[in-house]
C-alpha cells in the first residue's frame, strides 16, 4: 500500500485490514507509518511498515524486494499504488523538479512495482493490483497540465494491462476519485473555498467505494454521481470546450 501514511492510502489500507489482509504500508513518514499501523492494531491484523521514497532509486529498490518477496518476506497478494502528488499553475512558471517529480512517482513508480508483483501474481493465478488515478484521468488539465497527463496515464496502463491478464485470475481496477479531503490540496497548494460542499467527498468515503469496486473486479471505479456524469461527459462535449471548462476550475483553485 503506497502512499499509506495518511488520505485516500490510510484509509484503503483500512478497507483491507477489515477483510483480514495484513497490510505492509509504505511511505515517507515514518512517524505517521507508525500511527497509521497502530491504529489498525485492534483489527488483529499484522502490520509492516516499509519507509520509502519512491522518487528515488533505492527507495524503489527496497519496495521492489519487498512486493516480491525477495527480501525474505512474504510476496504480496494485492498491490495498491496510490501515491502521488500534484502542482498547481502555469507549466511554463512551475519548477521543473515538481514536475518531473510526478512523472517519477505517479506513473514511473507505479510501473516499476507493478512489473516487480504482477509476474509472481500471475504465475499464482491470484491477487490484484488497485490503481489510484484521477477525476482528472479523463481530461486535460490546464494549470495541471503535468498531474492530469500522468493520471491519464495510470487510467491507460491499468486498462491495458487488464485486458492482457484478463483469464488469468487477478484483478486490475482503477480508482479515480474526484476532489476528496486529503493532504494532497496542502502538498499542491490548492484553494478550495470555491468549490461547492457537493463536489466534496471523504476520504473513507472514496475508498470504501474503491476497495469494493477493486473486489468486484470492476475495471474503472469512479467515486459519487457528480464525479461520474463529469467522467463520462466529457465523451459527449467536444475537446476544445473540455479544455476551456477544466482550465476555469483549475484556475479558481489557484
């Protein structure tokens, strides 16, 4: 479980320790590894906490063991990327780091663990990976411009590779949920008085819905009625206006 130390990762995290999974969560923080874990301590469920920055090549490295087993433990039964970051702004103002910095969590990360767990998986004819993409899988991102394109990205590998392991026994979903109330508005330096309470959703909210989605073996899980008429409008609108109307409300963010 990446991006286990708080948000929509804690909270899956959650999900799964209810249904009895032992759960190895990953992240940077330590200290809040260690308050997550212990608050799923009373479920009677074994916790792991792996410290990792997954923007770095060790730190992907020590996951890599990890998820395969070759570090001694256990192969993992289902993988759950969910970290990931955002920035908000002009791409041509943005400090480049941010922005590579993304490619290299949201999508290259995600990659690698998944080829280091999904051939073991395959070769057991079981487990799952659950993807954690975006609202913002669906459509440009004017002002993210770099977060969008790599949650599009995670929306589009996780579909392919569901369809070459369909058969197979393990489940790929993607969960793409819409504004939900988590570190990540802070992290990206969002503002978000403008938006409406309906547009909101929680984070125990969103991944109850995702967890199920991912055990139902759906392939995309997009949380709430709002957020699902936008993903699957954009269909019907043409780009151009897709593009003009995303760029607006990213704009009132910042």
């Amino acid at each position: 479980m990446t991006g286990a130390s708080g948000g929509i990762g804690e909270e899956l995290a959650r999900q799964a320790a209810l249904e009895g999974y032992d759960v190895v969560l990953v992240a940077r923080s330590a200290r809040r590894l260690g308050e997550v874990a212990a608050g799923l301590g009373h479920l009677g469920i074994h916790t792991e906490v792996v410290v990792a920055d997954l923007e770095e090549e060790d730190g992907l490295e020590r996951v890599e063991r990890r998820l395969t087993g070759s570090d001694g433990g256990r192969p993992v039964d289902v993988l759950v990327n969910n970290a990931g970051y955002g920035t908000v702004g002009p791409f041509v103002s943005l400090p480049v780091a941010g922005e590579t910095g993304q490619i290299a969590l949201n999508a290259v990360a995600m990659v690698r663990l998944t080829r280091a767990a999904l051939p073991g998986m395959v070769a057991r004819g079981e487990g799952g990976v659950l993807n954690v993409g975006s609202l913002a899988s669906f459509e440009p991102g004017p002002g993210m411009a770099t977060y969008a394109a790599t949650k599009a990205f995670v929306l589009s590998f996780t579909e392919s590779l569901r369809e070459e392991v369909r058969g197979s026994g393990v489940r790929v979903t993607c969960l793409c949920p819409g504004f939900t109330r988590t570190g990540f508005q802070a992290r990206a330096g969002v503002r978000t008085q403008g938006l409406r309470g309906p547009m909101w959703q929680d984070a125990a909210e969103v991944a109850a819905v995702g967890w199920s989605g991912f055990r139902s073996d759906r392939a995309v899980v997009v949380p709430g009625a709002l957020n699902r008429m936008a993903a699957f409008g954009v269909r019907l609108v043409p780009r151009s206006a897709v593009r003009r109307l995303s760029g607006a409300v990213v704009r009132s963010l910042h």
